[in-house]
C-alpha cells in the first residue's frame, strides 16, 4: 500500500476520495462548506434523513440504529474513504459503534469547548446545543478534561434547529423568533460575562448571521467545522491506502430519506453548494 502511494505521487495523479457526510437535516452542509474549500477535487455525497428529523429529541437506541443503517445503505453503493457524522447528537452516540463496523476513518462533531476556553477572556462560556447533547456524559467529560477552570452555561435551544432547516428551506427567518427562543437566556448574557458562545449544532451556523444581529457586540461565536475539516485534510494526506481512492471524478451526490413536498425548496440551496444529483434512499 505505501508503495501504491508513493507511485501515486510521484505519477503526480489526481485523487478522488470518497467522502460521506451524513445529518439528520441540512446542517451538514455548513461542514461541507468548510471541508469542500480545502478539498475541492474530493467525491461527496450528502444525506440527510429527513424522515427521521431531528435527531436531537429522539431516543439513544433510535439514533443509534437509524445512522448505522443509513450508513450501511451508503457503504453497499461505493467505497467509502471517509465518513463525517454531521451532528453533534449522532457523533456523541454512534462514533464507538460504528467504527467496530466500518473501517475507513470515521469523524464526529463535538462542540468545541477546548477552542472555547483559549479565546474566553472572562472565563465564562455558553454552550447552544440541543437537550441531548447537553446532558450526554461524552459532553461533561469533554469540560472535566479541557475547562475545569471555566464556568460552561448551557443554553437548550432545539427550536434553533427547526428554524435553521426552514431558512434553507427558503423560508423567511425574523430575528424576533430567534428572540423569543432564547429570551431568558439573553436576559441574563450580560449579567453573566459571557463572552464566547459555542455553536454545539452544525444547524446553528446557519444562523450565525442572525445570532450575532441579536447578541451583544463582544461575543463570538465559534464552531468546530474548521478544525474538522483540517482533520479530513489530514486524514487524505496520510492515508496509505491510496489503492481505494477513485482516479476519476463524480458527480457529488444528496441522499434523501423521506418524498415529500419540501424537497423542491432545498433543490436550489443544494445545487449552489454543487449538488445536482438528488435521489431517495431506501433502508
């Protein structure tokens, strides 16, 4: 394999690797952003399980079972070099599962309270995520390890997630909706100095603009989409099974799990970001 790679290089071919990034909605797509400007020549294909949407209120065992078979459903139509789970929900509760079934490297999403804590100067840090996610071990053992020192606010704001998917749905957002979702927590975001707000979503970019439109001057906002998409920069250049990575390109590709009407309003949205190939998965 290493000798596969090194003819590869020194041939000077284009590789293509095969790269799924799966969500329960669209918020994957802030991901793709990121990953897609480092590795533009890449393969992608996108599913969203809209059938199942949102994960954030669903059950363990749900969650759990619906991502493995959607992954499995993908990895039986081609050969997979890198698998992004696109919401913090499923990463913190399916990542030890399925990579006892899956071999190729496997990338979740977790809030990024380690980049939270280099970039607070009051010590004070709010977490926007969903109730899952907040009350998960894999989350309070992420603060026990990198911001002891630090006081985490938890914000629950799973109807941020609602309003994300319906703005890329085409669907005009008004800033006092995002208001009247997090009125009690604005009320008290001077008060506590809270300076740095982690977007523990991949919905929430979406509406970073909006965020910003209604929270003090002085907060930034931050996410872990960068540091993510470095991570599968990294993962392509030390791969040494170069063997299984395409020679050619192809169409970058959008999986669907549930016909309905809202369908056509994401077809814009998603042949901007470079997908024309859209199509329904069957599990």
């Amino acid at each position: 394999m290493v000798i596969n790679k090194i003819m590869l290089l020194k041939q000077n071919k284009k590789i293509y690797p095969n790269i799924l990034i799966l969500d329960s909605g669209v918020g994957g797509l802030s991901i793709f952003s990121e990953v897609i400007k480092i590795l533009p020549n890449a393969n992608y294909i996108y599913v969203f399980d809209n059938e199942a949407f949102p994960y954030g209120e669903k059950s363990r065992i749900f969650i759990i079972d619906r991502v493995v078979n959607i992954v499995y459903a993908i990895y039986k139509m081609y050969t997979l070099n890198i698998i992004i789970i696109a919401c913090n929900t499923a990463s913190i509760l399916t990542l030890s599962i399925l990579r006892r079934y899956f071999l190729c490297p496997i990338i979740g999403v977790v809030p990024a309270i380690k980049l939270a804590t280099k970039l607070t100067r009051s010590g004070m840090i709010g977490l926007l995520a969903t109730t899952v996610t907040l009350q998960s071990n894999y989350i309070q053992n992420l603060i026990c390890k990198f911001a002891t020192c630090y006081n985490i606010i938890p914000i629950s704001a799973p109807e941020l997630v609602i309003l994300a998917e319906a703005k890329l749905h085409g669907e005009k957002i008004s800033l006092l909706m995002i208001e009247q979702i997090l009125l009690l927590w604005l009320k008290t975001v001077n008060i506590l100095n809270i300076d740095t707000i982690i977007l523990g979503c991949t919905h929430f970019p979406l509406l970073r603009e909006e965020l910003q439109m209604i929270l003090p001057n002085h907060i930034q906002l931050i996410d872990s989409h960068k540091a993510i998409a470095q991570q599968v920069l990294y993962l392509v250049k030390q791969s040494i099974n170069y063997s299984n990575y395409s020679i050619i390109p192809i169409p970058n590709k959008t999986y669907y799990l549930a016909k309905n009407d809202k369908i056509s309003s994401l077809i814009p949205h998603l042949n901007k970001c470079g997908f024309y190939h859209i199509q329904h998965l069957l599990l």
